[in-house]
C-alpha cells in the first residue's frame, strides 16, 4: 500500500479540520450534519464520486493511502450500529 507524506501546508490543514471537528464535538454538534449545512469540514471539491438522498461518497482531501474514501451519511445516527443494515 502507497503511503502518502502530507506535505506542510496539508498538514497545516488536515490539523485545522480536526480541531473543527472536536470544537463541534464539544458543543455536541454531530459534524457529519453540520457538513451538510456549511460544507466546511469534507468540502466536495469536485471529489464527490457518489451521492444519493442516503449518503455522500467522496475521495479524501488530504489522502494518506491512495483512494482513501470519506463515505458520510445524510441522516443523523448516534453511532454506526443504528444504522440500517439495507
């Protein structure tokens, strides 16, 4: 597997998209919804290679292995075992 080195700038901003993250956290925001509003945290950028009402596929801004894919879902579950299976 291809491992990619992030150079500084990208690190710079990967680093910034967590703390993002943990801020959202912290107030209790899911950041997954959030995204869907303001597209601040996983921007499309023309990375999208799938999307329908249920989720958003895209490959990841700041890769670490080639074709690392960020798959969201558009409804709000707490945790990964509520969703449905189908």
């Amino acid at each position: 597997m291809f491992v990619k080195r992030l150079d500084k700038e990208d690190e710079f901003l990967l680093t910034h998209r967590r703390n993002v993250i943990r801020d959202y956290q912290e107030k209790g925001i899911c950041f997954s919804c959030q995204n869907f509003i303001s597209g601040d945290i996983f921007p499309d950028n023309g990375l999208v290679i799938y999307e329908d009402e249920l989720v958003r596929c895209q490959f990841e801004k700041y890769p670490r292995a080639t074709g690392q894919t960020i798959i969201v879902s558009k409804h709000h579950y707490e945790d990964i075992s509520e969703m449905p299976i189908d």
